[in-house]
C-alpha cells in the first residue's frame, strides 16, 4: 500500500470527523460559533487524526487480512468505535448515537479514499 494513499486516507477520515462534531455542536447549541471556539477545531483534527492512526489503520489491515475490506465492514467498525468512545466518556445516549454515526462516516471516507487511491490495498 502507497504511504501517500494511506496518509490522505487519514487526513479525509480526520477532515470528516472534525467536521462532523463541529456540525453536532452547533446544531446542539443553536447558535453560531464564537471565535474563541475555533482553536477547538484544530485540537480536534488532530485527535481525530490521532485516533484514525491508533484504531482505524489497524483495524482495516486486521479487515484486509480477513478479507473483509469492504464500505460496510469499513462503516460498521467506525460506528461500532465511534459508539465506544462516547460510552467510555459516560455520555448520554444520543451522544453515543451521534458519535456512531460520526464514526462510520469518518472510516467511510478513509475506506473510499483509500479504494479511490490506493486499489491495490484491496488485494490481500
């Protein structure tokens, strides 16, 4: 697998992360964010980016060893991250839903672009 596939893999699922909480926390607080909040933004790209490389690259090599790679083992495996990691921070249930949801769509976008780049990846 390309190195540069696997990097722009990671900055998408991290993009698509960070992105998404920043949505959920504007609709969740009604209002428009202030600029004292965007330096959160950055801390959170590169926790995602963190944790796309902890969790999402070892999870797909185990998928790609099993034969497994696929957009829905891709989705269900980042929901199923997304869900754990807003249970182990005690939240409610429709913050684990939510980051479910930001979880399978952020290994959707580290699966596609790496399916787009890297085709080879698929052929364990």
């Amino acid at each position: 697998m390309k190195l540069k596939a696997l990097l722009y893999a990671l900055f998408a699922a991290a993009t698509t992360c960070t992105s998404l909480i920043f949505v959920r926390e504007v609709l969740s607080i009604h209002d428009a964010p202030a600029r004292e909040n965007l330096p959160w933004l950055v801390l959170w790209f590169f926790g995602s980016l963190w944790v796309a490389f902890i969790a999402g690259v070892p999870a797909f090599a185990a998928l790609r060893r099993m034969h497994l790679a696929r957009w829905w083992s891709a989705a269900a495996t980042g929901a199923t991250f997304g869900a754990a990691f807003a249970w182990s921070l005690n939240q409610d249930h429709v913050s684990i839903v939510s980051m479910a949801g930001v979880g399978a769509a952020s290994a959707l976008a580290f699966w596609f672009t790496l399916a787009k780049l890297a085709p080879e990846a698929y052929a364990a």
